[in-house]
C-alpha cells in the first residue's frame, strides 16, 4: 500500500509522530491539471501536509489548507476528509511568469498567509492564519502550531513530481508520560538527518527503522489515503443558486443552459433551463426536477 499514513510514539516519552507517503492520489491530482514543476512539487507537500495535520488533530470533519500568495501563484489548496480522500488545487495569476523548475516556496507564493480551516461534522468550525515568513511550508506551519496551538512541532516535507511524503513529531503537554528527558532533542535531531529522496522513497517501517532504530518505538495500524473529491450535483446546485436570479437567466439566455465544472476534479455538471428555474424557485435544491 503506497498510499497511507503511519502513527507512531517513542515508548516511555511524550514523542508522538506520523507518517505519510503518497503516490496514487498524487497522481490522480496532477493528471488533471497541467501544472509546472514546480507548483506540482508544491501540491505534493501540501497534500502530505494536510493528511499529516488532519490525523494529527484527529478531526472527525474536513480540514483545508490555503496557502494565498502575492507573487505568480496566487492559490494552493489542500483538503482531506475523514475518509483518507485527499485532493488539492494551485491557481496561479494571469500574466505572471513562473520562475523556473527549481523555485522554491517563498519564490512561488511571495509574502501572503496559510488558511487552516478545521469543520467537524459536529461543532463548530474553526480556522486559524499563520503569516508566510518562513522560506518552507514546513517551517510555515511549525510556526502555526507554536503560535496557536503551543505545542513543540517539527515537520519535514518532501515531493518530487511522482512520490510525496511527511514526517510530522510532536511533544505532547503531559510530562507524566516522559521518562527520558531529552527525547523530544533527540528525536528531532534524528528527523533532521533525512533527505528528501528517503521521505519520498521510503516506506514508514524502513524510515522509522533508519530514524530510531536506538529507540523503542510502537507503531499503530496504518491508514489508507486516496484521492477523492466531495463535489456533487447538489452542492454545485447550491453555489449556482447564490448567483441569484438576474445573473442565472442572463447565463442562459446567452449560453442556453448552465455547464460548470468541479475545479478539483474535473466532472462537468449541465443544468438545463427547466432546472435552473427550478433553482431559482427553490433554492434550498427541493425541486424534483434536480436530479
């Protein structure tokens, strides 16, 4: 299994951590968008990203991540769901060179910020901002979690096109479960000895086996991750109809019909002007003829 996540904690510490590497959803994010290099790079980390703080968290909900940027691209965007879907999206601004293959994060987004928005299926939702100050998007989201969340975070990052993977550890508040008082120092010192080839490459028992193969380490059941997309007829129906009246007949009355298509995965939905009215007469979607 190529794509999943691994949870794992250093016995007689307060050192948890996770475990992610992804090729299948990778691919299925890219393959339908034409994006350069380095932007797929990028989704990459931040698909690797998502899943790592979404188990982390243990979110029963969705949890995105938005990266806003100043510079040529002006949107990237994750988000996963408790399934293990995961799907992702750059947008980039018109007119705007790229600089080139080997650009970087900060060269990509420029000054900006990180959207983390977490919408449980129950309660409320909660979104959090972290200035992009950092060169990484790793770095970028180690400062969210001291500024917000005020637990000791370290995150490395990787993707190369084809695979992408994450390691994420954690120093939990509970000195109680801590018998060793500089594992939270070792531990990260040993994560920072990895390369991005054995992040992308390697599977999580050969990692973790490489990273502490001093230390005592118990490992849970792995997750499966995959691609996946929550658009639907209904929810488009639903944006469609925020339109209002005036711009939804001007649609048809210059196209015939209203087609829209899902900027994550491409499905394409037509609405026919029986339907459309139906939305505009109904616009909670009631309306028999939305099917």
């Amino acid at each position: 299994m190529t794509d999943q996540i691994q949870r794992f904690i250093l016995d007689n510490t307060n050192v948890r951590g996770e475990i992610t590497r992804l090729e299948q959803a990778y691919a299925e994010v890219l393959k339908r968008h034409e994006y350069p290099a380095a932007i797929n790079r990028q989704l990459g980390e931040l698909l690797a990203a998502v899943a790592l703080l979404t188990d982390t968290v243990k979110l029963d909900g969705t949890l995105s991540l938005e990266v806003r940027g100043s510079a040529g691209v002006s949107l990237l965007m994750a988000e996963s769901n408790p399934g293990g879907e995961l799907r992702a999206i750059a947008r980039v601004a018109e007119g705007v060179a790229l600089p080139g293959s080997d650009a970087t994060f900060r060269d990509l987004i420029g000054d900006g910020q990180i959207v983390i928005t977490l919408d449980p299926k129950e309660g409320r939702r909660y979104q959090g901002v972290v200035a992009i100050e950092h060169a990484s998007l790793a770095e970028c989201l180690e400062a969210y979690f001291t500024q917000s969340e005020q637990l000791p975070t370290r995150l490395w990052l990787a993707a190369d096109g084809v695979h992408a993977g994450g390691l994420l550890l954690q120093r939990l508040p509970d000195e109680s479960l801590n018998q060793d008082d500089d594992a939270w120092e070792r531990a990260a010192h040993l994560a920072s000895t990895l390369s991005a080839d054995e992040l992308t490459s390697l599977e999580a028992a050969t990692l973790l086996t490489r990273l502490f193969h001093e230390e005592s380490v118990r490992v849970f059941d792995p997750k499966a991750l995959r691609f996946g997309c929550s658009c639907s007829r209904a929810r488009i129906a639903g944006a469609l109809s925020s339109l209002g009246a005036d711009e939804l007949r001007d649609i048809l009355a210059e196209q015939g019909a209203v087609e829209t298509q899902c900027h994550f995965c491409h499905t394409r939905f037509h609405f026919t002007p029986v339907e459309v009215e139906a939305l505009i007469d109904d616009p909670e979607g009631g309306s028999p003829t939305l099917h």
